[in-house]
C-alpha cells in the first residue's frame, strides 16, 4: 500500500497552481482535494467580466460558511465585472468578513451604479489595503465615511 499524502503537502501543491482552471481540475479529484484547493482558489481573486462575477457569486453562495472566509482579496478591475452584476457585488461584499484586500479600478462608476456600494465597502472590517482607481466626488464621500482602520490606501 502506497503511502498516503500529507494534507499540509497538498495545501502547499496547491499554490503551484497558477492557473484557476487547473486549480479546479485539481480540486475536483475528490472531497480532500477540493478543501485542500480552496483557500489558494479564492486567496486572491479577479473579477474582469460579468461572467466572472456570476461564477464567484454562484460559487461562494454554494457554501457561504465554507468559502466565505477563505475570500481574501477581490480585484474589481474592469466596468463590465459589475455593469450587469452589481448586485451580485454588494452580495459578496457583504458577506465577506475575512475581505483583507480590496481593489476597485472603476470606483467612481461603480459607486455611482449601486447606491449601497458605499455601505458595503465601509462595513468591511477586516479590510487592510483598499486601493481606488478612476476616482470622483463619490469615492471621497465614501473614503470620508471608512472607518476601517487601514494598513493601505491608493487613489
């Protein structure tokens, strides 16, 4: 009988995964693979297109008190992540306590298409670094309102 694979190996394989794609296929080997993979799945994530932001929303909601607590950071990089999503967004955002990392390249656009973007930035209290691109009077009025004691701030 061959020896069995230490579990904190198979974590550790699982950040040589680059690739989500190939993270997945790892993950769907079985039930111990797919825990193993999940933190390193969701330890940093991009949103570039709707169809981005529907899988993370579908996916977290699956098994919110599973996953939700491995999201780590969520890069909002481009208008058509959120342009049909943005409820899908404020979902996430609100139920991700363990959010240390948010990145928001279309902030102005983005706050201005959900009225309780504001709200669900400035009720994340574990965020540390916050990072604010394409800014306006709505993004100040927001940073005005975090009370979130930052380690990191960009404009």
């Amino acid at each position: 009988m061959s020896p069995k694979l230490n579990y904190d190996i198979l974590c550790i394989l699982t950040t040589y995964l680059r690739r989500r794609d190939d993270l997945l296929s790892f993950m769907d080997v079985s039930q111990v693979f797919f825990a193993a993979g999940l933190p390193s799945l969701l330890r940093n994530v991009t949103l570039n297109k709707r169809k981005d932001t529907k899988w993370l929303h579908d996916f977290m909601f699956a098994d919110p008190a599973t996953r939700f607590p491995h999201l780590r950071a969520l890069h909002i990089v481009k208008v058509e992540a959120v342009l049909y999503g943005t409820s899908h967004v404020m979902e996430i955002l609100r139920r991700a306590e363990s959010l240390e990392v948010l990145s928001v390249a279309v902030s102005e656009k983005f706050l201005k298409m959900n009225s309780r973007a504001e709200e669900a930035i400035c009720g994340l209290k574990s965020l540390k670094t916050l990072t604010l691109g394409n800014v306006g009077d709505a993004t100040f009025f927001m940073l005005q309102q975090l009370n979130t004691p930052l380690e990191s701030l960009s404009v």
